[in-house]
C-alpha cells in the first residue's frame, strides 16, 4: 500500500508573517473536506507552522502504517518562514497516526514520524 496523499487539503489558508491573509480572511474555512472522510468523529485538521527561518518547499503526510511517499500537499504553494497552513490529513481509512516530511530551501528534509493527528491541532517545525 502507498501513502495516500491528502491533494484535496492543497486548499491553503496562508497566512503572512505580518498576519495579513494571503489566501483567505482568517474566519474563512481553510481546506476543503477529504474526498473521503473517516466517520469515527475525530478532527484531524492540522494547522502546519513554518518556524525554521527557511522556506518549505514540499510537505508530505502519509499513514505511518505505509512505506512510501506520493504527492506534496502544497502543490506548486510553498509555506514561507513565519507562515501556517491548516490542512485536513483525513484519508477516509480512519487512521490518526501519519508521518510527516518537509523539505527546504535550505536542503533540508525533516521527517517526524507517528504523529497522532486525532490528538493535535498544531504542529511546529523550528531549527
């Protein structure tokens, strides 16, 4: 099985490091449902914020039950340093634990590995 690529949350709310709305105003719903969604009750929006001091370029979320990558959720977006974006990482499978994968301009590739995205609602890539 592949990980399965969320390409529906690559409706992005971006938001400036000065706070002004790139994409959206802030009371606008930032992604569009999962084509498929799991009915177990549990938010799986995930607010990615972008603290490193480089630019992401990629960023992958996969089921951390899979061994491989497939599409970067933001497209041909990037997520600037300062900036968030809130992504729906609901497959429709039902799992709640994914890895992550970000890379930079730097050359940097962060991977973190079983993140339980039925528990969080944020998470922070820093240095």
């Amino acid at each position: 099985m592949t990980k399965l690529m969320l390409k529906t949350a690559v409706a992005l709310a971006v938001l400036a490091g000065a706070g002004t709305a790139v994409a959206a105003p802030p009371s606008a719903p930032a992604t569009q449902p999962a084509a498929t969604q799991s009915r177990d009750g549990h938010d799986r929006h995930v607010t990615i914020k972008n603290r490193t001091g480089w630019t992401m370029l990629r960023f992958y979320a996969s089921d951390s039950r899979t061994d491989d990558w497939e599409e970067d959720i933001l497209g041909e977006d990037v997520l600037e340093d300062g900036q968030n974006v809130r992504i729906n990482i609901d497959d429709g499978s039902g799992a709640c634990v994914y890895d992550f994968k970000a890379e930079f301009t730097n050359g940097q590739e962060l991977t973190r590995s079983r993140i339980n995205v039925c528990e969080i609602s944020d998470y922070t890539y820093t240095r």
